[in-house]
C-alpha cells in the first residue's frame, strides 16, 4: 500500500470513529439525568471525536478530494477550522465559558461543507452516492438547528445524528480511491486510478 494511500485511509478511520464516538456521547445525554453534569464530564470526549472528524477532513483536503478547486479548498478549509473551534469549545468548556468558539463553529462547519459538497457535486470525481454525502452534510446542520434551538433532549440527539453523517462521510473517503498527485500544470480532472 502506497504511503498516500495509508494515509488517506487512516484519515477516513478517523472521521469515521469520530462520528460515532460523536454520535453516542450526544444521544447519552437522553438517558442522563442531569444534562449539565453528563455534558461537563463528556464533553472534552466530544471535543477528541470532533478533532478525529477534522483529521479526517485534512485527508480530504490533502487529497484534492472534491476537485482541488477554489471553492472545495475554501469549504473544507472552513469546515477544518470550525471543527477545530468546535472541538476546543468541547474540550475546555468545564473550565471558561467560550460561546464565541460554539458560535463561530456553527456558522463555519456548515457553511464549509455546503460550498466543499457544491464542489463535490461540480468536479464529479465521486461518484455514486457519495458525491452527495458532504452537501448533505452541511445542509443537516441547517435542519437541525430549530430542534437543539429548543434545549431539548432531542435537540443533543439531533446533533449526535449529524456525528452519523461524518460516519457517512468517511465511509465515503474509505470506499472512493485516493486521486493521483496533481502536476503544477495539471488539472484536478481524471485523476482517480481505478
């Protein structure tokens, strides 16, 4: 196995833990009786499932997955640094209170992955269903929002679905085949060698 070919893998394992590390700690909060103290003791667990989940987005990111375009760098770039805030936000919320890292996270995450999916879904070098997964995944934020917006339970396990979409995601990155490295003079076209 080729040294990009392990790395792109390890990339799709990781985002995919981290989804589902992501989405059982969020729907635990349903059998917690207290939300506060769950969320104080998981939370820096979510901020690690949430730092394998932007891992996994640099393999994306590397790899020109989406294109290598304008718009699919800038999107996955946007989407690494929210996922970073957010993944912070996690991790030292016991200790200071860091609503502009949460707030910052949530306007960059989604807005990330719509522009990489618009991408995704212009460069064609996914092919089948998982052209559509990381559009998908930013537009479910979007769905979403009104449901956590309401401080419910649901509202956490509604966020722990959207940790089942970078599942989705890096299921996706670990079935397509790594692209070929771009020349300086090259375009990102054509590049998948199957």
């Amino acid at each position: 196995m080729s040294e990009s070919r392990a790395w792109f893998r390890w990339a799709a394992v990781a985002m995919i833990v981290g989804g589902a590390v992501m989405f059982l700690l969020q729907a635990g909060e349903l059998f917690a009786s207290n939300r506060t103290a769950y969320f104080a003791a998981v939370g820096p667990a979510i901020g690690v499932a949430q730092l394998l989940i932007a891992f996994g987005c640099v393999g994306l990111w590397s790899d020109h997955a989406f294109g290598g375009g304008v718009l699919a760098r800038t999107g996955l770039a946007l989407a690494i640094v929210g996922l970073a805030l957010l993944a912070i936000g996690n991790i030292f919320e016991p200790f200071a209170d860091l609503a502009l890292f949460f707030a910052s996270a949530t306007v960059a995450i989604p807005i990330g992955f719509v522009l990489a999916g618009i991408a995704a879904l212009r460069s064609r070098t996914w092919h089948g269903w998982e052209r559509f997964v990381p559009l998908g995944v930013g537009v479910l934020p979007f769905v979403i929002l009104p449901v956590y917006a309401a401080g419910s339970a649901a509202g956490e396990f509604a966020v722990g679905v959207w940790g089942l979409a970078f599942v989705l995601l890096g299921w996706a990155e670990l079935r397509e085949p790594p692209l070929q490295p771009i020349g300086v003079s090259g375009r990102p076209r054509d590049r998948r060698s199957r």
